[in-house]
C-alpha cells in the first residue's frame, strides 16, 4: 500500500464513507489521546478528482478531531493518509491498516525504543515504515526521540508535557534541554510549552563561552558573567562566529590532513541525523560531517555515510571496485549562495554605472522590459475593458485603433515576432526572453527603436489615468480627426442638465431655455437636428463635445466627472488651462 501525509485542507469526507453524516461525530473519547500524540492510524482516502485532493473512505472521527485542534489553534499538522489505488478493496486494507497499526507500542517513546533496536539490527527506515504500516517520516519523527535526555523522554510517558513540546525539544542541543529541564523542575519558573518553546528554542540564546573552539584571549570583546550560575557569555555575537568559523575551518583542514576523504560541514542548525547514515571506517570512504547549531555548539561526527553513499560502496566491494570512488562526494557548486550575491551585486552596480554614457542602450533596454518583463517589471497590457457590447463595438470603430493596430503589425517584423500577435508587451518576465528582445534593438536603428517604443507604450498606457490628460493636452491631440458623436454615445447620457447644456452649444441659449423643461430624449433630437443641419436648423461642424476635447472640461459644477477631477489635479503642473 502507498503511504504519505497530506495536508488537512485538501482531505474531505467522502458521500461513501459509512459514517458519513452531516452531523459532527462524538469524539470525546479519542480526541484527548489525540490530542496528546497526535494521528497515529492512516486515513484511507482516494483522488476525488483533482491531483493534489482526497476523499476519506475511513478516518473521519479522527479527521474531525484534527477539525477541532484546527480550530483552537490555527494550524494542524499533516494526516498520515493511506492512498486507495483503482480496484483496491477498501474492506481488506482498512482491516489491514488496523491490523498493521496494532502492532505499534501506544506512545512514542515506546516506539522509539522499538525502532532504535530495529535500526541496531540493520533494518531501514523505509523497512520499520513498511512493517508497521505508517510512513517514513513517521519514523523518523519518532527516531528523533533518540536525541532527548533520558529525563525528558520520561516526562513525556508520564503525559507531563505535550506531543507538540516533546516534539520541538528534539530539535534542542543537550545544553539547550537542560537549561529547559532546569526551568522545569524550578517550582518557581515556567519551562515554556507548545509554540511557546519553539520560540524560546529560536529566540537568538545567548552564546555561552563554553562553546568555542578557539582560545578565549584571541576574542576581543566583551565578556559577560552570569550571577546565577558558572557561565559566561559573549557581548560581541558577531566577533564569536567569526572566530568560531576559522576554527570550524582549521578543523576540517587538520581532518583533511589526517586523510579523511571528505569533511562536511553541516549548515547552522542541520542536525546530524544518524539513522540516515551508517559507520564507516577512514579506509572504507569515511567520511566526517560537523553539526553546528545556533547557540555555537559543535559537534564532530567522524566515520559516517549516508545510506546511499553505504549502499553504492556495499556494491563497489561486492564487484572489486574501489570503494572509496564509490562513496566519492557528488560535485559542488563552484560557487557559495553568498560569493554568488558579492558577484551579481558587483556586475551590476558597474554595468549600471556604465548606462549613464551610453543612454541609447539604456533605451534598448528599458523598451525590452517593457516587451518582455523581467523578475523587477511587471508591465501590464491595457486590456481596455468595455462595460458592454456597444461600447465595444464603438471604440473598435473609432479610426484612432486601426491606424494604431496598422502600426503596430509593421514592427512585429523587427522584434521577429508573427503579423498576427495581438501585442508586442506585457511579457512574463522570462529572463532569456528579454535578453533575446533586447539583441534585436541592439541592431536596430533609432528610429526603429523610438517607433516600437511608441507602440508599447500606447500598448501599456491606463485608460482614465492622469497620463492620458497629460499627454493628450500637451500634444493638443484633436479627437475631431478620429472620432464623431455616434448613437452609442448618445444613449449613454442621462442627465437633463448635461443635454441642456449641449443644446445651449449647439442651438444657442435661448433654445436651450425654451426646451429646459423638454425630456432628454427630445433635447437629444435637437443635437442631431442641428449636427445634420435638419428641421430647420443650421448645420452645425465638427462640434467637440467639452467631455472629449483635450483640455478635458464638464458641463455642470456637482463634481462626479471622474477625467475632469484627474486633469485638475495635474492641470498644474503642465501650466496650461
């Protein structure tokens, strides 16, 4: 059977659970074990449709009990889940499970004693999963125990902490524990629990003077005393892990020298993990890891492999190969995660400095990522979303998009895209993308460069946005040449006063006061009458309604005209009325 853990947001009850029920179950009698350990039996669950969510078959009482420890604190481990394949018979693997799990000892401890002499006699984590039916990381969880004192795993049998603090204690040093069992065993202290002490265990502890490998005379800082106890610590953190990292380094050159094959040493806080390794001697391709954590400790593990490393070394003996090739470290980067940052931020900061003489590249390259984005631009297409079909309709009319969409098909060709791409920005910020962009304006000329420019950036200029005021009156853009009053603009107007005051433009005052009191749709006749020069009234040419001219204007003083208010507030700034 599969085995693994899912999160509790993608399980689900199945309609085909027996128990299945609108009605929350009694689990008053499981809920305080678990409570206190936690999900010990899977959950027999199936795909219910989506590759990464579960039905459960069987497990919904203790599904509901994590429900409720979700609840209270905002967060629930994941459930160990047993995964149903097509034809499975859910009868026969559930009595499975229940007989598989039956073997477990009740609490972890117990379970931690059973599998620590399983991994003495040579079995493997995935062989301790499979006999007991639960999940390799279950095991190791439960081998993890093996780092407490013997003292703390005894409090936890007598059910005197909890599952969760248990937990984050195997994550403590045995400095770290006994400072925790000190504060336990004072009646006058309070030993933090739960959250609390992984918190407590992650809070920046000050660094004893115990710790250090090097000689105390060689730190220069401040050393202070604790009046309570023996120990001493160090002011100055960062001076320590300087010190404390050349020793660490001088260390594993001396292990070099000695003629171990390869000394690893583990990241700050990576806890050495020895039932995922094995022993192995100096001459069988030994290898020694050195466990830091982050109150300073050091820790030396000498004649270690991993599993895999001993399983391909077993092999290499068993064929008269070398074991030692075979238990050979796979190649490291060239490169630590930090030298890589010194280079990117050096390379940069002299590539940028270099732009400022050459602003024609610097153009090329601001037009590519607006074309193609990158990991810092986020360049949005303005989608020009209409609020109905008619509006659609009349904006795809308007001259001023077709003369745009012709110029834009011509300089597809320069950027090597196809003729009918409906848009040259907007890109995903693919970083080879915008590299191969901007090769093509390299070897464009200018006036290439400025014609594309002018296509992407209309291609990204926000409709009802400042920029357009701005624009459109300093370049005295004249909608009259690409635009004329249509029906749909007509029918979109509903106020009295507006119509009346277009009226008043079109026909003169007194005709606006003489139909004041007319229905919009009447005053709106009078328009057309006088635009088509009909019912006797004078032809009226290229009226420009205030709404559409650029410098914008509205036609009542009650505020609401949203273009209006943008260009007032800019209006300033371009000195023009």
């Amino acid at each position: 059977m599969e085995l693994g853990h899912v999160e509790f947001s993608k399980l689900n009850i199945s309609t085909t659970n027996m128990r299945y029920s609108k009605k929350a179950p009694d689990v008053s009698d499981i809920l305080p074990s678990i409570r206190a350990r936690g999900i010990l039996t899977p959950l027999l669950v199936r795909p219910n449709g989506s590759p990464d969510t579960f039905e459960i078959v069987a497990g919904r009482r203790r599904y509901h009990c994590a429900q409720i420890i979700f609840d209270e604190c905002g967060e629930v481990e994941p459930l160990p889940c047993a995964f149903m394949q097509p034809g499975d018979d859910a009868a026969a693997l559930e009595a499975s499970l229940i007989e598989n799990i039956a073997r477990l000892d009740p609490d972890e401890v117990s379970q931690w004693e059973t599998f620590a002499r399983l991994v003495k006699e040579g079995r493997s984590v995935p062989e301790i999963a499979s006999t007991f039916g639960i999940t390799d990381r279950m095991v190791g969880q439960r081998l993890a125990l093996g780092n407490l004192l013997p003292k703390i795993r005894q409090t936890y049998r007598d059910d005197e902490i909890d599952c969760e603090s248990i937990r984050h204690l195997t994550l403590a040093s045995k400095a770290q524990q006994k400072e925790w069992l000190a504060l336990f065993d004072d009646p006058e202290q309070c030993a933090p629990c739960g959250s609390q002490l992984k918190q407590w265990l992650f809070g920046g502890q000050s660094i004893a003077t115990s710790v250090a490998l090097f000689p105390l005379e060689q730190y220069e800082g401040r050393i202070v005393g604790d009046l309570f106890s023996e120990n001493a610590y160090f002011a100055d953190t960062e001076a320590f892990w300087r010190l404390q990292s050349e020793a660490i380094a001088a260390r594993r050159a001396a292990y070099l020298d000695a003629g171990w094959k390869d000394v690893i040493a583990l990241e700050v806080g990576k806890r050495f993990t020895s039932w995922e390794h094995e022993k192995a001697s100096k001459k069988k391709g030994g290898k020694v890891f050195i466990s830091v954590t982050a109150r300073g400790e050091v820790e030396m593990y000498e004649g270690w492999l991993n599993t895999k490393d001993a399983k391909r070394a077993r092999q290499a003996a068993q064929t008269g190969a070398d074991a030692e090739a075979a238990s050979a470290p796979a190649a490291r980067p060239e490169v630590t995660n930090r030298m890589q940052n010194y280079i990117d931020l050096h390379r940069v900061t002299a590539v940028r400095a270099e732009l400022l003489n050459h602003p024609g590249v610097a153009l090329r390259l601001m037009v590519a990522h607006v074309i193609a984005g990158s990991t810092l631009w986020d360049v949005k297409l303005e989608e020009r979303k209409s609020q109905g079909q008619e509006i659609a309709a009349s904006v795809a009319s308007n001259a001023a998009s077709a003369a745009f969409d012709a110029k834009r098909r011509e300089v597809l060709p320069l950027l090597d895209q196809p003729d009918d791409e409906p848009a040259i920005a907007g890109g995903n910020g693919d970083d080879y993308g915008l590299a191969c962009v901007l090769a093509r304006l390299l070897v464009l000329p200018d006036d290439d460069v400025l014609r594309i420019l002018a296509i992407v950036m209309g291609e990204t200029l926000a409709a009802g946005s400042a920029a357009v005021e701005a624009v459109g009156t300093h370049l005295h853009v004249d909608i009259r040449a690409v635009w004329q009053p249509d029906d749909v603009f007509f029918e979109l107007i509903r106020d009295r006063e507006v119509i009346n005051a277009m009226v008043a433009e079109l026909a003169g005052q007194q005709s606006a006061n003489a139909n004041v009191a007319e229905k919009v749709k009447t005053q709106k006749s009078i328009i057309r009458a006088c635009l088509k020069g009909e019912g006797g009234r004078e032809k009226v040419e290229n009226w420009l309604p205030r709404w559409m001219a650029f410098p914008v204007a509205a036609y009542t003083n009650r505020g609401g005209f949203e273009t209006a208010d943008t260009w007032a507030r800019v209006q300033p700034l371009f000195g023009r009325t």
